[in-house]
C-alpha cells in the first residue's frame, strides 16, 4: 500500500510528515462561569511533507498532481487508518538542484496542504 496518493495516484514516499488537527469555528469566549463557549464547526487537517531527495521527473509528477484542489489519501493518526480529503498545497519549496549524471536531482523538498 502506498503511503501517499493523489487521485489514486502513488506518489514518491516522504521522508517525514506531520499531521495538524485544526479546530474550525469561533475562537471562543469565557461565560461567567469561567467555561469557554465556542462553536466547533469542523477539524480540518494540514500536513507538512518532506522529501530528502526527489528525481527530477517524480518532483515534476508530484507537483504537478498537488496543483490546485486534488484529493489524497494519506495514513491519519486520528483514525490509525488511510483517510482521503481534499487539499490545496499552500506552500511548496526544493532545496538545491544537483545533478546524478544526466538527471537532476531536488534536494529538502517541502510542502504544506491545507485541507479545504
């Protein structure tokens, strides 16, 4: 099974990932009492992904497929099982590009999606 797919897609294996369960809704406020009253609307999920090294054509093929909104499944902590949402990837970034002969190869590629 593979550990990251966009649209059914495999997709490289990164090197580390983060999952952020973010609260969605009002911030909150204090009653009285002391309590904190807020209204949940959803949790949504951010991941932060690195790869140490990616060969020229799967960086290609993996930014490619995170353009724009796209659904990925990926493992999630919260239910110790595959789950599939949909992102949009709010920040990309490739570390230095040297070659492996005739192939480029992009070093510390990071990327964060937001779940929408």
């Amino acid at each position: 099974m593979a550990i990251l797919t966009i649209g059914g897609k495999e997709m490289p294996a990164p090197s580390e990932m983060s999952v952020e369960m973010q609260e969605i809704g009002s911030s909150g406020e204090r009653s009285a009492s002391g309590r904190l009253v807020a209204d949940r609307v959803a949790v949504k999920r951010r991941l932060k992904l690195k790869w140490a090294a990616l060969a020229g054509d799967a960086a290609k093929a993996l930014l490619s497929a995170a353009d724009g909104f796209f659904t990925a499944t990926y493992p999630d902590p919260a239910t110790g099982a595959a789950r599939s949402a949909t992102f949009c990837a709010t920040a990309r970034s490739m570390g230095a590009m040297r070659l492996d002969g005739q192939n480029a190869v992009w070093t510390n590629v990071q990327m964060e999606w937001t779940e929408r």
